[in-house]
C-alpha cells in the first residue's frame, strides 16, 4: 500500500543561475551530491534533478526534513537510493528525469516506512 506521493518540476536554468552561488549548494545538496553533478557534462541538469528528488521526498513523507537531511544516492544499477539522516530509507522509491529545459522526479513511500 501506498502512504505517499511527491512530485516535483523545476526549470534547469534556474540552477545554471543558483549553482554559481556556492552558498546554495552547500544550503542545499550534501558534499556528495556535488561531487556527483560537478562530474557531469552537464551539471546544472543533474542538480534540478536531486532537487527536484528531494522536494518530492519531502512531500510524500510526513516528516519535517531540511534539504540536507535528504540525500539522492546514485546506484551503479542506475538506480536512485533515498537517504534520510544518513540512513537509505526502505520502502522510500523516486525516479528523477531531465532533459534541457526541465528536470522532474518523483517519490512514493509504501505504507509502514
């Protein structure tokens, strides 16, 4: 059974412009997640896609979490694995997608997780 779901949409050119802000990425993203987006061509879509991740996490959870408690782990599988203080979440699923314009992801927490 199904206990929540999040979605999230946001425009790639707004993180070409928030990203050269080293603040932001240090509010926002864990030093690995960094690491991870600065090794792509194309960083600026890779950071909307974790954002857009962690937003949805958050609003299929009950939880209050700050954007660093969240963390989108990239697996060698191609998978995505959602951490949560540290921890991987069971039961927590989210699937990120990109292109040039616009990045979108989307979460869903099974029931009793």
């Amino acid at each position: 059974m199904i206990q929540g779901v999040g979605i999230d949409i946001e425009s790639v050119s707004r993180f070409r412009k928030e990203c050269k802000n080293k603040r932001f990425l240090e509010l926002i993203f864990t030093n690995r997640e960094i690491a991870y987006c600065q090794l792509k061509k194309e960083p600026f879509r890779s950071f909307a896609g974790k954002f857009c991740a962690k937003e949805a996490v958050m609003k299929a959870t009950s939880e209050r979490l700050a954007m660093k408690d969240i963390e989108i782990r990239n697996l060698s599988t191609g998978k995505i694995q959602v951490a949560i203080h540290g921890k991987a979440k069971k039961g927590l699923h989210c699937s990120v997608s990109h292109e040039e314009r616009y990045a979108t992801a989307c979460a869903i927490l099974e029931w009793g997780n």
